[in-house]
C-alpha cells in the first residue's frame, strides 16, 4: 500500500482536529472543510482510508484514526513541524504562509533518519514556530 500525499493530507488534519477539538471523532464537514473540499470527494477518500485501516469511517458519527493511522499521521505532523523550525530557526526564514507551504512539501520526503537528525540538531524541540506540539521521536527517548 503506499499512502499517498493526498491521504497523509487527511491523515494531517485528522490529527490537528483531534489536537484542538480534544475528540477523537471528526465530523466529515470539518475533514472537508479543512481540506477546502467538497464533501462528497472527503467521503470517498475517508471510505478508502477506511478501506486500507487508517481510519474508522462511521458514515452517522464521523472519523476517528485507527492506531495505524494515528502512527502515520504522528510522522507527518512530527515532519512538518520539524521542517518549519528548520526552516525558520537554522535558515532564518520569516514564519510566513511561504514557510508552511515549504514545510507542507518537505513533510511527505523526510525519512525517519533525516527527521531525528532535525530533531537532534535543535536540541529535541517540545514545539513548533506555532506553539504546537512536537511528537517525539526515538531520539528524544536517548
């Protein structure tokens, strides 16, 4: 299976929805919403992550990430987060909406390796530019 960029897109604001909303369970306006678009294309990609166990698809209740998906989505959040302070704290770039569309890019190409050489580099950071949680790594456990 590969997971594509589109569904680690969703796997994304799966996470952020669960990191501000305090819930498990996404409604699919706010999956399609976040992503500006239609409902109808957020379905039919929330029923093929259903498909591959990424997310339990509840056409009445919502979406909630399985624990596979969670995993993944964790590693996207962990990269972009970690790409935005690599970009603003080591390059010295202006955190601006050109900052997050690099760092939107990078996420979906950082290996494990490279992120924990990130994660290294600044000293294991807890937060992003934003204020928002970074999730640990290995490496954060030496």
């Amino acid at each position: 299976m590969e997971i594509t960029e589109n569904i680690e897109e969703y796997l994304e604001l799966l996470w952020i929805l669960t990191e501000e909303k305090g819930q498990e369970v996404a409604r699919i306006s706010q999956v399609a919403g976040g992503l500006g678009i239609s409902s109808p294309s957020a379905v039919e990609m929330l029923k093929k992550m259903a498909d591959w166990r990424l997310v339990e698809y509840l056409p009445r209740r919502g979406v909630t990430l399985t624990r596979k998906g969670r995993r993944h989505a964790r590693e996207v959040v962990r990269n972009h987060r970690l790409a935005e302070l690599l970009l603003t704290d080591v390059l010295g770039l202006k955190l601006d909406k050109r900052v997050h569309a690099h760092a939107c890019a990078l996420e979906h190409h950082i290996s494990e390796d490279i992120a924990s050489a990130v994660c290294t580099r600044l000293d294991h950071p807890r937060s992003c530019p934003h204020g928002n949680p970074i999730p640990p790594g290995e490496c954060c456990r030496d």
